[in-house]
C-alpha cells in the first residue's frame, strides 16, 4: 500500500543537510532545513506549506532568501518553524532588503513564523508583504507535547537535541492509513473515487457516525450518486493500517541524553535519515565539532531499533569515499561491530 508521503534528501550526502517530503496525490510538500536548494525547482518550492529548521547554522537556513524569491507575487501563505531566536532571525533577514513596492505584489504573501523555547513554549510572529514584511505579533503558540504541526492524515513533532546549541530533530508521522478493501466496494456496487478520501480523512478526524459522504461513481451505466453515512461505508470499506514514521537528524553531539531524546522521539521509525559527518578513526574531530561519526548514527539507528536508514551531511574530506561511511554506518546499525565509543 502507497504511503502519504514520500521523503528525499535535497542534495545527496554531501550537499547541505534538508530533507524535501513530497505528498502522494497532492500539491503539497514540506521541507526539513533550509540551506541550499538550488537543486529544487521552482514548481517544488512552490509546493512548500511548511518549512521546519533544526537551527540556524548557515547551511540550514542560508535557503531562506532563495525560496522567498520564488514564491515571492505567487503564493499566499507559507509557515515555518525553528527554535530559540528564530522569530527574530526570520526578521533580520526580511530587514536586509528594501521593499518599497511590494506591498502591491498580487497575490500577497503572509509569512508565519513560529518559534520553540527549549522549555516547550512558543510564539508566534506574521510578515506581510501588504506591510511590507514588517514584523506583526501573532500571540502564543502552543504545541501540544512535542507535537510542531498537525492535521487529519499526519503530524510533525520535534524534540531539541545538544549541538552546543539547541537544535530540533524531526519526527514526521503518518496516522493511521486507510485501506480499501475492494471486494466489499464491489459487493456494495460502488468504486473507486475522490469520495474516498473524504471517507477517509473523516475517519480519520474522528467524524460522527451520522456524517454524510457524498458518494459519486462512473461505470458502464454512466455516471452516479448516492449520499452515505460514515457508519454505513466504515465497517465494509475500509481497514486501518499503521502509518509511517520519518526521523530527521543532524547537528548533535554523541552523548547519552542527546541517544535517549531520540529514543523517546523516534524509537521503532521506519526511515531514519541521520547525519554521518566523520569516519569513527576520525571521532575525536566528530567530537570537537559536535557532529555524528558514521559508527556512531549506525549505533543510534540500532538503538532506535530503525527499519531502514540513510547517512547524509558527509563532509567534504571524503569526496570521492563515500561508501566507507555508509560501510561504517551499516556496520554499527546491524551490529557486527563491537560497540565503539559510549554515549
């Protein structure tokens, strides 16, 4: 069965870290970090409803003026997300330039920007260009738990890690899938059609029994249409499937508090994209520099007991290597190596 989203990392293992999750059967699309991409069409940026940073180190937030560019006269709302500080980062940037006429550009663009304390708190903060992406307070933020961002089908949540500085690790979860059986569709006389997701994002929502789907079908007779309650179509069309989990890692030190937020974040995820900067014979660099080693993230992933997992953000002095760090990760993931350095 097709999963809601499908994840892909912006530029490779060596590019800046960012991970660009496109959905299945929408025009939608979020984004994990913003560095360079370059390597992102316009129509993908234009995707974008969402955008979350871990930090704002340079190669995960430098992005930030290219996307506004793009969308910049052509899309109405983006929100991102990001740390301590970030509101004022995001305003620091919008200052940089001058904007004498944008405020008629059509359409106009509102920026959301929400910030995370590391106590849980948060707030809120909109730039518009009608006021010329003047900084307009928006009240608190309140997340539920770790819980960034969430709809019908899925939800963001984000806990911080140590980087020698806050930085938020992601994880994105798809709720519960439905599946349809197509034998009891045929038995009812119905198919397939955009009905379907209707049905299913009300499950979903936790929609009263009584709620009334419009149900619309074509077959050989023509065109079709009745009208059913979500109790009637619930029992005999659809089963309830897990969904699927996505970690998104970089920037931390290999310590035991940084091992055990992941493990309350992400233990059991199916695809774990994790950062493996440095070899282990390098692992007193790694250390100095607050980054991962590739036997170090396959140790994570093993702990985190991950279905599958991908290294990214190499560093450059293995251009021309990779495959001794992924050898490395994939070694330490699956266990045959000795546990190296201890978190």
């Amino acid at each position: 069965m097709r999963t809601l989203f499908e994840p892909r990392l912006v530029n490779g293992a060596f590019g800046d870290p960012g991970l660009y999750v496109d959905f299945h059967d929408e025009r939608r699309a979020l984004l994990f970090d913003l560095g360079d991409i370059t390597a992102l069409p316009p129509r993908k940026l234009m995707r974008l409803t969402h955008v979350f940073v871990s930090h704002a180190h340079m190669d995960h937030f430098a992005g930030f003026d290219q996307l506004l560019r793009v969308v910049l006269g052509r899309k109405e709302r983006l929100v991102l997300t990001g740390g301590p500080g970030f509101v004022e980062r995001v305003g620091h940037k919008l200052a940089g330039y001058e904007w004498n006429v944008v405020h008629r550009y059509e359409p106009p663009i509102v920026l959301e920007v929400r910030e995370l304390a590391e106590d849980g708190t948060g707030r809120r903060a909109t730039f518009s260009s009608r006021n010329r992406f003047e900084r307009e307070e928006a009240g608190a933020w309140n997340p539920a738990g770790d819980v960034l961002h969430e709809e019908a089908t899925f939800r963001v949540r984000g806990r911080f890690v140590d980087h020698e500085l806050p930085c938020l690790a992601f994880a994105l979860e798809e709720k519960a899938r439905m599946k349809v059986a197509k034998d009891r569709l045929e038995s009812l006389g119905l198919t397939t059609g955009p009905w379907l997701r209707t049905l299913k994002q009300a499950v979903l929502a936790g929609a009263p029994g009584d709620t009334p789907i419009a149900v619309r079908w074509r077959d050989r007779q023509g065109e079709h249409a009745q009208t059913r309650s979500v109790d009637e179509l619930r029992p005999v069309i659809l089963d309830v499937v897990e969904g699927q989990r996505v970690g998104y890692v970089t920037d931390l030190r290999f310590t035991e508090a940084n091992v055990r937020v992941l493990e309350e974040l992400l233990a059991g995820v199916d695809i774990l994209f994790i950062e493996s900067v440095f070899l282990d014979a390098d692992g007193d660099h790694a250390a100095r520099k607050n980054h991962l080693t590739a036997k170090q993230a396959g140790e994570i992933a093993r702990r985190l007991r991950a279905r599958f997992v991908t290294p990214f953000h190499f560093s450059p002095r293995y251009e021309g290597r990779p495959a001794a760090l992924v050898a490395e990760l994939e070694s330490a993931w699956s266990g045959a190596t000795p546990a190296g350095r201890n978190p």
